[in-house]
C-alpha cells in the first residue's frame, strides 16, 4: 500500500497551511502592512499548487482503483471457469 506521501499529501498540506498564513494576513489587510498584497499572491498560488495536487492525487487513485477492479474481474473470471470446470466444489 503506498504511503501518504506517495499521494503527495505531505506536500497538500504545506500548501494548506500557507494558505492559513496568507489568507490571515489578507484577512486583517486593513491593519497590516506592505506584505498585505504579497499575502494575496501566495493565498491563490497556494489554491492553484492545492488543485493541481488534488487533481493528481484523483488521477493515481482512479487509475489504481482500474487496475485493482481489472485485477478482481481476473480473478473472478478464472474461478468462474474453474468452477464450471468442475476444479472447485460448490
């Protein structure tokens, strides 16, 4: 089974807790200083890189979860044929 950092989550959840940080400072904007518009770059760059890894994490999971049900349907299918082999008692 692959580790959660084969998924890339280690690397989602940095871009999370930028998001944090950024998205307070933006939040008290009015209140803060020349970093404010900085803030708001990196709060959408950090929703960009977010989305990005999401969409990768998706496209492993779905295609390992083709793979594992290709792999199932296999076995089925070869104890089908051994069952109407009679190989295997019913």
């Amino acid at each position: 089974m692959p580790h959660r950092s084969e998924y890339g989550m280690d690397e989602i959840q940095g871009h999370v807790k930028v998001l944090g940080v950024a998205l307070s400072v933006w939040r008290d904007r009015a209140t803060q200083g020349i970093g404010t518009r900085r803030a708001a770059t990196d709060a959408v760059e950090s929703v960009d890189a977010l989305l990005r890894g999401l969409h990768e994490m998706r496209a492993r999971l779905v295609s390992e979860v083709r793979s594992y049900d290709d792999a199932t349907d296999q076995r089925v299918d070869a104890l089908l044929a051994r069952l109407k082999a009679g190989e295997v008692a019913r």
